[in-house]
C-alpha cells in the first residue's frame, strides 16, 4: 500500500506522504528563495532558476490536488481568480466562450469585459437546462466553463452529457469545482478536460490564504500553454501560502463531511421555518434536480445553500443583521459559518433575487447553528 494507492481521506492527512527530505521531518520545507545558484560551468544542472517559473513549495500541494482530483497535473496560482484569467488568456480574438448565467459574480463580470475587450465572443446559457447548452454548442466553440454547484442559487449541470456535447463542438469544458471540492465531485471523471479551484474556500479552509488552482486531465498542449500563462503572468502564490494551504487541505475531507451534513440538516429544518418561503440547496428532495445531485454528488451535496425570506429584502438584510454565531461576511468555506445578503454585493444586474440570503456552513455544532438563525430570522420578521 503506498500513500498515493489509498482513500482520499487517507491522502489528505498524510499529504501522500510527503517528507521534508534533509531531516525526514513529517512537514515539507517552505523553500522561500526567489533566485538559484547558478553552475560555475554556466548551467542550471538542478533545473531551477527562478520562482517566478516554479516553487518546490508548491509541488506536494500540486501533486496532492492532482491525486485527489484524479488529473494528471495540477498549478497553484496567487487566488481563484487568477486562475481562471489564466485559462481565458489562452484564447484569441475571435474565439467563443459558452458559460453560465448565474455563476460566481466576480468572474461573470470579468469574462464579460474581457471578452468584450480582446473581441471574445461570450453566451450565457442556463447550463443547467441541456437543450439550452446544445443550441449554444451547435456552432463551434472553444471553452464551456461551468460551476458545481454554481453560486448562489445551486444549480446543477450535467458535466457528463454536456462534456460529449462540447467534444462535438470542438470546445473544452472548465469545472470550477470550488464549493464541491474533490471530495464531493471530480469533474475530470465526468468527462470534464480542466477543474478550477478557488483555494481560498474549501481547500484552505481557514479563511486566512488567498490561493487558487487548475487541474488538468492531461498534460497536453493546452497545459503546456497554461504553465507559460503563469510563469509569464506571474499569478504565483507565495511560499509561505502553500505551505499553509497544505496545512488546511490535511482536514479537507472531516471538513466538508460536516459542512455537507450540517447544510442538510439545516437545509430540512428551514424548509419548515414560516419566515422562510424558499430553500435552496441540491440535498432536498424537492429541489429541481434532485436526482442529478445524487449522481454527481454521492457522498453528500455540500456546505453552501441559500434561503429567501417570507419578508422579502428587508426580512433578510435585518436576520442577517441579528445573527451572534453566523458572521456577515462575504467568502465561504471556512471553518466558521457566513451568511451573506448576496444582492447587495453583487449590485444592480444581478440575477439573484433580493430576499435571499447565502449560508457558507462552518463545522460548529449544527443545532447551535440553526436555533441562532430562526432567532435572527424571527426578530427580523417582528421589525420589519
Ligand atoms: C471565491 C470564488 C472564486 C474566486 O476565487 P478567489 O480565490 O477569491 O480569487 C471563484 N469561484 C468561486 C465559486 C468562488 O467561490
């Protein structure tokens, strides 16, 4: 049994086994210097120059992500933003992009002007509806980036059948697979060609490092032009980042094991809470694609879900006001739980409805949780 033929679970804690090699210490080494030895003969025998170009610090965390999102290679980058601007900037003018109506804001944004600005061509197209994604795909194209499940309102693709889509189409598919994780979901295995990580969330864990990743199914081409895109881009993350990053990842699975189960149990409960008239989240059995979560998320459906207030606005910006345990904050996948009045966020344009408040779930004891929230939600519900 080595440490790279073994569970997830096991993987993770042991980081595959990784050992600082001088002293045979249980941690990797931060290896902080930016520069190399040069030989004396004018060489670089030992393949480093320069960590703009590559980091040891990086490699146990590629290699560890890689492993558990069953890729061939993974690359850390300075944040999840950066790695996704990485993948757009492989493209030319003239090229088509298909991505999702509703996804994370921020990129939403972005990809509009950068398309926009460098004559991209951009559709959005609720990919959780198929035969929307196969109008787009009828004609060619080069990236479908999807989300799983995709912020704020937990939509679900099917990556499978819209990967055998997207070959038909000459296009790539992109997965960021930020509040699944790859305990829940490997896109890669669905078909997809390239997952993205916001390292910042799940992965870290602690809300205290910005970082984010790619994992590639095949070292081809593409990847070859990606690794170009960050060493010449210079996205990179810190020495000292990584090796914290590493640190979270050791209890990603215990993590999300107990934000998936807390989300649920929350989930049910607040279905039958009167101030609230809607729940979002994928594990119930009501919501619409129900039995397409179940497929794809097997081992439970995540930590994030979202709940419109029976008071509209107001109801939802006062509970949010009034929660003691839940923080407001933007962010999610931390070990402590965030409520957040998306709307007011993202701003004028957005497609998230203004009664609906976003729930990251830490791992605090779940019924603690839940009697905080019906409070806050029923004093809001008094004062509005
Ligand atoms: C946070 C987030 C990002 C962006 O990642 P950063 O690390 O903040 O740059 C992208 N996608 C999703 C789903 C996110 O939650």
């Amino acid at each position: 049994m080595s440490a790279y033929n073994v569970s997830r679970q096991t993987r993770l804690a042991q980081a595959l086994g990784v050992l600082e090699p001088e002293h045979q210490g249980l941690v990797p080494a931060v290896y902080p210097a930016t520069t190399y030895l040069r030989d004396a003969d004018n060489g670089y025998s030992r393949g480093r120059v320069y960590s703009r170009a590559d980091n040891p610090t990086h490699e146990p965390v590629e290699r560890l992500l890689a492993s558990l999102d069953e890729g061939a290679a993974a690359m850390l980058f300075s944040s999840g933003m950066a790695a996704a601007v990485a993948v757009f900037q492989t493209l030319r003018p003239g090229a088509r992009v298909v991505a999702p109506t509703v996804m994370y804001w921020a990129l939403r944004n972005w990809l509009r002007e950068f398309c926009e600005q460098w004559q991209l061509e951009l559709e959005l197209v609720d990919t959780s509806d198929l035969t929307e994604v196969q109008s787009a795909l009828s004609r060619p194209t080069d990236i479908v980036w999807l989300e799983v499940p995709a912020n704020p309102l937990w939509h679900l693709c099917d990556i499978a059948a819209i990967s055998e889509l997207a070959r038909a189409a000459g296009a790539r598919v992109v997965v960021d697979a930020t509040v699944a994780t790859p305990v829940l979901c490997r896109p890669l295995t669905w078909g997809a060609d390239l997952v993205m990580h916001s390292a910042t969330k799940y992965l870290n864990g602690h809300s205290d490092v910005v970082a984010g990743a790619l994992v590639t199914r095949s070292a081809d081409d593409w990847w070859q032009a990606l690794l170009q895109q960050r060493k010449a881009g210079g996205a990179v993350l810190g020495p000292a980042d990584a090796s914290q990053l590493l640190r979270g990842m050791r209890t990603l699975q215990l993590r999300v094991q107990q934000a998936s189960s807390s989300a649920l149990y929350l989930a049910q409960a607040l279905s039958q809470e009167p101030g609230v008239h809607e729940v979002l989240y994928p594990g119930l059995p009501d919501h619409p694609q129900h039995q397409l979560a179940v497929r794809l998320l097997p081992d439970g459906f995540g930590g994030m879900l979202s709940i419109r207030l029976a008071g509209g606005a107001r109801h939802a910006i006062g509970t949010a006001a009034r929660t003691r345990l839940w923080h407001r904050a933007t962010s999610l996948g931390g070990v402590e739980s965030l409520l957040e009045h998306r709307a007011s966020i993202e701003g004028p344009g957005s497609p998230v409805p203004d009664d609906l408040l976003r729930l990251s779930v830490g791992i605090e004891e779940p019924a603690e949780l839940l009697a905080d929230l019906r409070e806050a939600i029923a004093a809001a519900w008094e004062n509005r």
